[in-house]
C-alpha cells in the first residue's frame, strides 16, 4: 500500500513556537489515528518506519518535534531547552493541542495515543485531561518512581539560579544518565539504546539527538517522571481506558523491568480493567529499534484492533 507523507504544523501550547509535525497517510479508508509522543534528545523523524508499518495498515500516523526538539527548536541553542517556566506542563498541553488539530481534519476516527520514554511521561499525564478522546493508550520505555527525583530538582535549580537556565551541565547529565550504560559492553554511552549498531551510530551522528538538555529542560523532565508517578495518578483517568505497557526488559529507564511493573501494579491497584503489560527479554530501551521490533509492531497492531 502507497502512503502520502505531509507536514503538519501546529501553533504551541506556549504560543510563540509551531510544533513541526508529520502525518503519514494511508491509501484508502483510514481506521483510525496513531499519534505517537517521542522521547527526550529525538524527534519525530526517528519513527519513520513504525509509522510507514502501521500507515500500511490503514492507521493514519502523526506526531510533532517537542519543544526544544527536531525542527521545532529555532535553532540549535533551544535544543534542550522547552520553557522559562512550567515547561513541563506545556509539553502535555501540546498533546491536546497537535491531537485536536488532526481530529478536525479528520472527525469520527477514534485515536490511539503512544509516547515513548519522555513522551511516556507526557501522555501518562496528558491522559488526565485526554481520556474521553481516545480510544486507547500505549506506554512505552516508562519508569516508576524515582526516590532521587527531589535531590535531582534541587541540583537543577541551583545550577540554574548560578549559571542561567540555559546552561547544560554534564555533572547533571552524568547523574541523571551516567548509570544507564554499566550494564552494557561498548565503545559509547549509548548501548543502553538498543542492540542495534546502526541505530546507535546514527543517533550519535545526528544533531538533533546528540546534545545536552539545558538545567531547566532536565528540571522539566524530572518533572515529569515526578508527577506521572504521584499517588493519585492512576486514580485521574478514567478506568476503563485500555493500556499497554511495553518496555525491553534490559532497558534501565525502567529499572530493568521493575519500574515498569510498579506502574502496572498501580494501576490495577486504582482499579484500572484493562491492562496489559509485555516485557521483551534481550531488548534495551528502543524496542522500536531493537531486534524484537517486528513482534512489538505485531503486539502493537494486535492491541489496537482487539
């Protein structure tokens, strides 16, 4: 099946940056909207193939570049940065904003919402206000709670009060990400991605996903994590909303599966009826990159059309 590929560009939540999206087309009648939440240092590009996959199903596919992200920053010193203030809350407010911006093109389709990592976070979050308007929810390469996230809150503010928001700290970066990589052999700090060279030798040749977040982004992020993993978040939603969690079990954003697990169980615990939770062994943080990347799409599709 042919698809057509359009750029889809989408004012910010913070009024002032358009959000560069993406909408990958199928040809003939569409079966519903895929809209996928990319992670931190990335951009929407990088899910070219799952969105060609799934396009090739009949799922119209879209997604934008973050703030501070991809083609949306207005050059390379925003990379990294989101907001002078509460920019977590502006990524999650874009959701709404990119996801009302594709149903009025396209009324009646029910839409499937995935975020990825960063984008876990912010669709975990973005489901308090979004539940009623989509018909289900992919979390992927998430985390549970994090007992550092106040000490890593801390540390951003005061390198931010020193030196500016703007300021990229690799002492910040190394504490937050240092630990990611010691499980892996390699030349990098990347392998904790994927098992996939490639991959990883692209990514780090690419400027838009081989940069620092500046101390205000990296606030933004623990944000983030911290508020997608308060008591009362799985409580926010609606019920019955399907969800699926999927992660590599090798993946140390969610404690090697742990993490993982923990949201599953909270979930459940508030009462949630319809989730599902799959674990794919051998495989690293990017199962969309990884070498299970063809059984996550087969899951993925199952999920939605069940």
């Amino acid at each position: 099946m042919s698809v057509q590929i359009q750029s889809f560009d989408v004012l910010s939540s913070d009024r002032i940056h358009t959000l560069k999206g993406v909408l990958v087309i199928p040809e003939g009648e569409i079966k519903g909207i895929f809209h996928l939440v990319h992670g931190m240092c990335e951009y929407i590009g990088r899910y070219d193939a799952l969105f060609s996959a799934l396009a090739n199903e009949g799922y119209l596919c879209c997604g934008y570049d973050h703030l501070g992200h991809g083609k949306t920053a207005c050059g390379p010193e925003e990379l990294g940065f989101i907001a002078h203030r509460d920019g977590w809350k502006i990524l999650v407010n874009d959701v709404e904003v990119f996801e009302r911006a594709v149903t009025q093109q396209y009324p009646g389709k029910p839409v499937f919402l995935m975020g990825h990592s960063m984008g876990s976070f912010i669709v975990r979050l973005a489901a308090e206000t979004l539940g009623d308007r989509i018909e289900k929810l992919i979390i992927c390469g998430t985390g549970g709670p994090n007992p550092a996230s106040p000490a890593g809150l801390l540390a951003a503010d005061l390198v931010r009060l020193f030196k500016g928001e703007k300021h990229r700290s690799t002492l910040i970066n190394q504490l937050a990400f240092g630990a990611y990589n010691k499980h892996f052999e390699g030349n990098t700090d990347y392998e904790w991605l994927t098992n996939d060279r490639a991959v990883i030798n692209r990514y780090i040749a690419d400027p838009f996903c081989h940069y620092l977040f500046t101390v205000s982004g990296m606030h933004d992020l623990v944000k983030l994590n911290a508020r997608s993993n308060r008591a009362k978040w799985a409580d926010s939603f609606r019920k019955d909303l399907p969800i699926l969690l999927i992660s590599g079990r090798d993946d140390p954003v969610g404690d090697y599966g742990k993490g993982v697990e923990t949201v599953y169980r909270k979930l459940r615990a508030a009462g949630h009826t319809a989730v599902t939770l799959k674990l794919y062994d051998g495989c690293r943080h990017e199962i969309h990159n990884d070498r299970c990347r063809e059984e996550m799409l087969r899951d993925l599709l199952q999920f939605i059309e069940s």
